[in-house]
C-alpha cells in the first residue's frame, strides 16, 4: 500500500527486509520482441529474488520523442509494473530529446505526467517544487546559470538534459507496522555535465534533517565524481571495463552527501560495463549491472575473447537489501549483490 505527498511516497514493508531490484540503462527502442524479452527477465529476476520494490536507474528510453517515451514507460508499467512497483530516475538519454517543436521542459512535464499516473509507477512530477525551494535563485547561481544557458549556435531554448528540475523525489520505506520510516530512498535527477542541481541537494538535506536516525540510500543515473576516486585509491571491488563518466562534477555532489550523515549508499548505472563498489567517507558507492541488451557491451553471455578485457559484460540486475532491525532504523543495515535471470549471483 502506497500514500503520496507533494514531495514524496511512502511504501510498507511486508516483512523484516525490503528488497530492491535495481536495473539500468535498458534503452527500449523498437518495443518488439527484443524488448518485451527484456521487460520479461526483469520480471522474472523480481520473481525469483521475491523483491519488494524495482528501480530502474535511467536509459530506459531509446527513442527520445514524448510519443516513444511514454510507450516504452507504458510497457515497462504493463510488463513489470503489474506485478511489481517501480520507480524511475530519468538517465541522461532520457532527457536529450529529439523534437524540439514544443519547449523541452514541456515535452519532458508531459513525461513525467505520464508517468506518474501509471498504476504501478512510484513517482512524483516535481519540476516547479524544485525549481521554487530555497536557495540561490536559479539563474544568480553560476553552477546552474551555466548548466541553462544553451551555448551560442544552439537552437533550443534550453539544453534538455542540464535544465531540467523534475524527477527528484523521495519513496519513504516504512516498517511492517505502517507506523515509522525505516530507510529513505532518494530518486535523483543526475542531468549529464551538471548533475544533481544545488536546490535538489538542499531539499535532500532538508529531507535527511527531519530524523537523521533514519539511514537513506539514493538512485541517480550519471556516476559522481567518487566513482572514479575509489577505483584510482584501490578500495573498489568488481569489474570496471570503461572510464568513469562524471563530466563535470569533482566532489560537489559527495560533499553534500557526506555532510548529511546519513546517506549509506549510492546507486547508479550510465557506464554499462563497470560494476563495482567501494566506500569513501561513509557512502558505499555502487554501479549498477547493466540489464538487457539494448546499447554497448550487452550479453547473455560474454564472449570468450571479452571475459577478462573489452567492453563486454554479462546483462543482469542489482539486489539491494536493506534491513529493518526491530530497535530502531540507525541499526539498519543493506547489502548488495549482482543477479541475473537465472537465479544466480555474483559479488567479487
């Protein structure tokens, strides 16, 4: 059962745990077999690892036109969503859109709009509440003066994928009883070059403020600049097959995050071929495993030449587990582990 707020959602638990399939960077293109294909394995890992919740970390659009957008999320809502909820955080692919014939923030409203009112869709359209929190009024704010300012040549009033404020929202995971949040999960719009805007960091902190004894994890597409950081100090374990594509962040967003307290865990996807993990400062920075087949570097199974080098990695999910100790949500822990859609695992 799910209650909605202006900024916000909250889902029960239904047991001691609650459990999250995270998939990535799925790029739903011609919405045929292939896809439907792809759409089935992911209800099927849902099935098979009995979770609680699907996230899907951006790219889930191939074609970037309101149209195919709002087909593919409608596919994913009937295939997955039916029997799972789900929630959505726009990837940098999701935003660049194709058609300019109406205002980008308008195309991408309609989106979310969308969205927001499939049955079995956790979302919030939350663009103008962005927009309007408080904090250094967007175009006084070098960052994001930069970020808005379509560069000269440009033929749109905005640049799509660094402009726009929707898609950051919180899905609250209350304990069995109904009763007390047990784990913020934070769904963040990354952007591409600009990443999470401040406003939405100051709303995150904000949020965090209210009871830091409750542990928060968060979803966003484009990896921060830390990602890089725990690979080049050695702390990360797993596979990393490309560099890192933080664009322009170098530690704005992890100082924000690191300042809050509470944030245990990053998850993010974009690079479809790393998954690793490392923590830095208290934050456990994760890749996502990149699902399905659309995009680079996707197989059901590796190739001999491309299992140990190349940019090749075999399709799955992330399943993240967090805990709801009975004392009390600062107890609470999460794991997580790589599945794929025949019930196996991997972790390195």
């Amino acid at each position: 059962m799910e209650r909605k707020f202006e900024d916000r959602i909250q889902i029960r638990s239904r047991r001691a745990d609650f459990k999250i399939l995270q998939v990535t960077d799925i790029h739903l293109t011609n919405f045929g077999l292939i896809d439907r294909f792809c759409l089935r394995s992911v209800l099927k890992m849902a099935k098979i690892f009995d979770v609680d919740l699907v996230a899907c970390t951006g790219d889930l659009f191939g074609l970037r036109t309101v149209p195919a957008m709002k087909r593919a999320s409608h596919l994913f809502d009937q295939i997955v969503g039916s029997a799972f909820p789900w929630v959505f955080a726009f990837g940098n692919h999701d935003q660049e859109l194709k058609s300019f014939d109406e205002h980008p923030a308008t195309q991408l409203d309609a989106v979310e709009q969308y969205i927001e009112h499939l049955p079995g869709c956790l979302y919030k359209q939350t663009r103008q509440f962005m927009e309007n929190y408080h904090g250094t009024p967007i175009n006084d704010d070098p960052w994001e003066r930069e970020a808005i300012t379509p560069k000269p040549g440009d033929a749109v009033p905005l640049k799509s994928w660094d402009g726009f404020y929707g898609d950051n929202y919180l899905v609250e995971v209350m304990d069995a009883a109904g009763e007390n949040v047990a784990w913020n999960v934070f769904v963040l719009n990354s952007r591409r070059g600009f990443h999470v805007p401040p406003k939405v960091l100051n709303w995150v902190g904000d949020k965090i403020a209210c009871d830091k004894k409750v542990p928060s994890i968060c979803f966003y597409h484009v990896p921060n600049y830390e990602y890089h950081l725990i690979w080049e100090k050695g702390i990360a374990k797993g596979i990393k097959r490309e560099s890192v594509c933080y664009e322009r962040d170098r530690g704005r967003v992890h100082s924000a995050l690191k300042e809050f307290g509470s944030i245990k865990a990053c998850f993010v996807g974009h690079d479809h071929v790393n998954d690793y993990f490392g923590e830095l400062d208290g934050i456990t920075y994760v890749y996502g495993r990149k699902t399905c087949l659309g995009g680079y570097g996707s197989y059901k199974k590796v190739p001999a030449q491309f299992v140990n080098t190349g940019k090749a990695i075999r399709i799955g999910a992330k399943l993240i587990t967090l805990s709801l100790d009975k004392d009390g949500p600062a107890r609470n822990k999460f794991s997580q582990v790589s599945v794929f859609a025949d019930g196996s695992t991997w972790s390195p």
